[in-house]
C-alpha cells in the first residue's frame, strides 16, 4: 500500500525532533530512513507507527489516516520487549489475536513464520529466556505474523552481534519480496545491502531522498587517482597547464585530478602521461563511497 | 496470635486450655505455614532470575506472615524488569 | 469486544503464573480471621499477662454482637493492611507496561484503549473482588462461630458495598499508575489518598457524601445496627460517577499519547 507522509512536525518541550518532513512511498518499496544518533529517526518511525501524535502533518496509508489502518502496519520497536513469562507461541497468539486473527489460522501461521525466522523448536521457550537476537527474530515473527502490506522497522539490526545481524538481513531480504519496508538504522552499510531508496534524515529534516546509483553518480565528483614514482613529479606541473583540469591534489606520489568531464578527459590525460614516459603504479577513476558521501552529508550541510 | 505466646514462660502455657483453642487457632496458623510454603516454592522455582535470594528466604520465614506477602508484592517483581 | 476477551484472558493468565489468584485471597482470608481470633482472645490474653491467674476465656466475651466484629473486619483489617497490599500489588498495573513499551506495542495493534483499560481494571476487579469476598465469607464463619449469628442478608448488603469502594481503589490507583511512572510514587499517593478518603469519613455529610470511602462506613452500619443508612445508594452512584470520570481521565491520557515512552 501507499504510505503518504505529510508536513509532519514533532517537538518534545522545546526541542524540535521532527521538522516538517515529507515523503511517499510506493506499494512494495524498501526505503532506508538514514540518519545520525538523535536525529529524529525513532520519532519519525513513532508518528508513522502512531505510537505518538505529531504536532502538525499526518500519516496516510492508501489515502487513509494510519490510525485507522492499523490492521495493515507490521512494526518492530528498536527494542523489542515482550511479556517474558509467555512463550514464543503464546506471544504470537496474543499478538496474533489482537491484530484480528482468529484462532484457526493462528495454528497454522504460527509454526510458519517462526519456522521463517530460525526460532522452529522454540515455541515454548519462555521470551525471558530469550537472547537478543531471539527477541528480535520473535519481534519480526509478530510483525510478520497479520500479513501487514506496510512494515515499520526501528534499527532492527543495530543491537545485534554480527552473526544476528547476517541472519536479520537475511530475513528481511526475503520479505521484501512481498511488502513494503520502512526501516531506520544509523549504519548505512545496513541500509545499503537491504534498500534501494535512502531518505537521509538530520536534525528532524529530511536532507536527502535519493537511490544508491544516483547519490553514487551525483557525488563521484570527476575525479581521477593517479599513482606516479618519485622521479616523475614534474608530470605533475605538466598537467596542471591541461586546459580541462580544474584542480589538482598531490598527496605523497598519489595525484588526485579533478576534470571538466571524465569520460572525454581521463584517456587524454592517460595519453599524456604515457608521452612523458611517466611510470604509471595506478591509474583509476575514483568514486565516493556512501559512506564518504554520508558523512558529507550529514556533517556537512551545517 | 500464636506469636503472641512466645512472650510467656511455660509455666502460663500449661495453663493455657489448648483443647479449646486448637481447633480455633489451627486454620489461622495453616493458612500462614500455607503463605509461606508458597512463597519459598515460587522463590526456588525461579531462583536463577531473582535477585538477593537469601535476603527473601530469611524474610519470608522470618518476617511474620507480612514475609510471604512482602515476596509476592516486590520480590517477584525483580524479574519482571527484564 | 474480542480485543478485550484477549486482553482480559492474558491479564489472567498473567496473575495465574504470578500465583496472584492465590496469595492475594489467601491474605485475606488470613486478614479475615485474624479480627474474629483476635476480639475472641485478646481480653483473656491481656487478662492473663497482668493477673497471672492462668488463662480462661471469659464467657461475656461471646456475647459481643457479631455484627460488630464482622464490621470490625472491614474497618481494622480490610481497611488498612489489606488495602495497602492491595494497592501495592496493583502499582505497576499499566506503569510496567509502559516502562517496557508494551502498553506502546500493544496500541500499534487494531486495539482501542478502551479495551485496554477494561481488560486492566476487570480482571484487576475480579481478582481483589474475589479475594475480599472470600476472605470475608471466612470472616463471617469465625464470627458465627465464636460470637452471635449476622444475619445473611446484612452479610451480603454489607459486601456489595464495601465491593463498591473496593472498585474505586482498583480504578483510582489505575488511574495513578497511568500517570505517574514510579512504582514507588504511585503507591504512597494511592495510599495516602485513600487513607486520607478512609479518614476524613463522618466528618461532615457534605464529604461523606462525595466521599467513596462512606461506602466502607456504609457497610459497617449495615452490620452494626441492620439497618441501611438512604445515604448508602446515593453515595454508591457518586462513586461510580467518580470511576467514570477516572476512566475518562486514563483513556484521555493514553489516547492523547501523553504517555511517557523512553
């Protein structure tokens, strides 16, 4: 379904958790809701999820306020908590059973899902017993359990060891298949392998909403890395009279070029080097990595 | 009541009518032994997540029936916070 | 409706692991006894500490009516251990919820917070319901025992109204364990309000008309002269004009998500 964020406004007291945001999200999108610690990602995720009421905007699911779509949101808390004297089955019953199921189908689903979260041969071990990752697989089983169309995560990944965190990523790469995923995490590396969209979200303002490729090809800033011996560094002053270089940085015997434009400029610049009889150890054409491109946006941007 | 007694030398207690007393006093006294038996059952049933075990088996046989309630009013509580 | 059976039915299976559904009756049972043994054999006790002729049970002794010590029952006993330990049994009844964001986690369900609060205060109720009711039947048996016969009907008006002011202890200290966020907290402003409401009874007819806690005196008189004060209705519909109004103000506080959550 289509989830339709609008103008939402959240302050606690005098501070402004999040600050007129808006965004929309297709039928069967994944988008990563990314962000610094404290920058309003769980309050965002608490408007959606209508744990708590914003101060101005609203949260449509198909058009329809998401108080009363309730039936259809799957949410995971950041720390999922649940009654520690039932077992893992009588948990899903009751959670089962206040999203509307009945009964019968409880059985059946019941042994399904957690058969899909790992936790088969743990239905009747007591939740308190339970490890985080556990409590986790527990928390997705629920909010899988009603065949929600919109799934809410708060940093589903972000407590676990990284064997938890492999076998999360997993489940949730494999339900993505059939609904949309919401998700919020502080680690892009998470976001990057599971979601196709990012939302970057800092000091309660969304400041990026783009796709892995196009962030990638909007910052790879036309940059090439040439790697040179000792003897060739008066290349360097040769190039630096090339009409289409902009900017050069000379770090060690490694020579970052910055170009007008990359694809016409680099073979150019190839060529040029060969003819000065430079001894070439490396020659690439360098991206940003997200996480270069993340921190720029959220340290930056000040 | 029967806690009452203890404040007496046994030259009073063989005076005490205990034929007509006992079938009074018996019930009241079951019942405590019945709070406290509770209590001590729930507290090694669940020993290994409670905190200061020790500290509630010495409160529950000593403390006089406010013991028991006082284990299921707050020391059962400690597990709960999980 | 069907959200609130499932409600109801985890908070009962919840007091069933806790054992709740037997301590908290046999305390009072215990509370219940305790009066009747205690009136029957105090005076003999005291007689024999400062004579030092030997215990004897003075046969005036059973002649003390046993309306009297059943109201004594409600009055000395259920009145104030008993409501204590009721209350500190009940302080947590939504603050643990929302201490670990189930009360949160719950309400992201198709769940109304009327139903919520129903299937809290009900079974919280039934349970302190049951547990008075049957520790004042035990009560009763003493007291028909050892002094002269209540009548069943008094017994049983008398109950219904104390049951009445058991309802708003259940629904008060509810009120305040939504609120406020330490346990602690919240027994001792539960406490020491209904304490003071017990308290301030047959001060003025203007409070005590107002006044859940008359609901307490009400059913003593019952057992004391037989007869049912005309006040006794009316103070029943203030008192649930009161847990109304508490109920309003709980569902106004969690349904405008003022509920702390972190």
């Amino acid at each position: 379904m289509k989830l339709e964020i609008k103008n939402v406004t959240k302050t606690f007291r005098e501070k402004i958790a999040v600050n007129n945001f808006s965004m929309k999200l297709k039928p069967g999108e994944c988008v990563g809701l990314i962000g610094p610690n404290g920058a309003g990602k769980s309050t965002l995720i608490k408007v959606i999820a209508d744990i708590i009421d914003p101060q101005a905007g609203e949260v449509l699911l198909n058009g329809k306020k998401i108080s009363k779509m309730k039936r259809e949101i799957g949410y995971l808390p950041q720390y999922p908590n649940f009654f520690h004297w039932m077992t893992a089955k009588e948990t899903l019953t009751f959670m089962g059973q206040l999203s509307g199921l009945q009964k019968k189908e409880l059985t059946i689903s019941i042994p399904e899902i957690l058969t899909k979260v790992g936790l088969k041969g743990e239905e009747n071990s007591k939740v308190g017993t339970f490890s985080g990752g556990m409590k986790q697989r527990l928390g997705i089983a629920q909010a899988l359990l009603h065949k929600p169309s919109l799934i809410i995560m708060d940093e589903p990944v972000s407590a676990l060891d990284p064997i938890g965190r492999r076998e999360v990523l997993n489940l949730i790469e494999e339900i993505k298949k059939d609904t949309t995923i919401l998700l919020s995490t502080h680690i892009l590396g998470d976001a990057e392998e599971i979601c196709e969209r990012f939302v970057i979200i800092k000091n309660g303002t969304k400041i990026e909403d783009t796709t892995i490729t196009e962030l990638l090809n909007r910052n790879s800033k036309n940059k090439i890395y040439v790697e040179i011996t000792a003897k060739d560094q008066e290349w360097i002053d040769v190039v630096k009279k090339l009409p289409f270089v902009e900017e050069i940085e000379v770090i060690g015997h490694k020579v970052k070029i910055i170009v007008e434009n990359i694809d016409k400029n680099k073979n150019v610049i190839l060529e040029n080097a060969l003819e000065h009889e430079v001894d070439i150890v490396k020659f690439e054409i360098h991206n940003d990595t997200l996480e270069e491109i993340f921190l720029k946006l959220v340290v930056g941007n000040e | 009541m029967w806690k009452m007694q203890l404040h007496y030398g046994f030259d009073e207690l063989k005076n005490f009518d205990f034929m007509a007393v006992i079938p009074i006093i018996l019930p009241f006294i079951a019942v405590g032994i019945f709070l406290v038996l509770l209590a001590l059952i729930d507290l090694y049933r669940y020993r290994k997540t409670r905190e200061s075990v020790l500290m509630w088996t010495v409160i529950i046989l000593f403390v006089n029936t406010l013991g028991p309630i006082l284990y299921f009013v707050i020391g059962r509580k400690d597990s709960e916070r999980l | 409706m069907n959200k609130f059976i499932v409600l109801l039915k985890k908070e009962f299976v919840q007091m069933l692991r806790d054992l709740k559904v037997i301590w908290l009756p046999i305390v009072f049972i215990f509370l219940g006894i305790t009066q009747p043994i205690v009136t029957y054999y105090l005076p003999s006790i005291l007689g024999a500490l400062g004579g030092g002729q030997g215990i004897t049970i003075d046969p005036s002794m059973t002649a003390q009516k046993g309306g009297e010590v059943l109201a004594a029952t409600l009055g000395s006993q259920f009145d104030q251990l008993g409501f204590m330990i009721l209350v500190i049994s009940m302080m947590g009844i939504i603050q643990t919820d929302k201490a670990n964001g189930m009360l949160a986690f719950i309400l992201t369900r198709p769940v109304t917070v009327i139903s919520y609060i129903a299937g809290k205060i009900v079974s919280n109720y039934l349970i302190a319901a049951f547990s008075v009711t049957i520790g004042y039947f035990v009560s009763y048996l003493y007291v028909n025992y050892l002094f002269t016969d209540v009548s069943f009907s008094h017994m049983i008006t008398a109950l219904l109204f104390y049951l009445v002011w058991v309802l708003f202890i259940v629904s008060f200290t509810t009120m305040i364990s939504t609120i406020f966020n330490s346990q602690g907290i919240i027994a001792l402003i539960s406490i020491v309000f209904l304490i003071g409401c017990r308290i301030i009874v047959g001060l003025s007819p203007v409070i005590d008309f107002v006044n859940s806690a008359s609901m307490s005196k009400h059913a003593m008189e019952v057992l004391i002269s037989g007869s049912v004060n005309s006040k006794a209705i009316d103070n029943a519909l203030v008192t649930l004009f009161w847990i109304v109004l508490i109920l309003f103000v709980i569902n106004y506080w969690i349904a405008n998500k003022k509920v702390n959550h972190e």
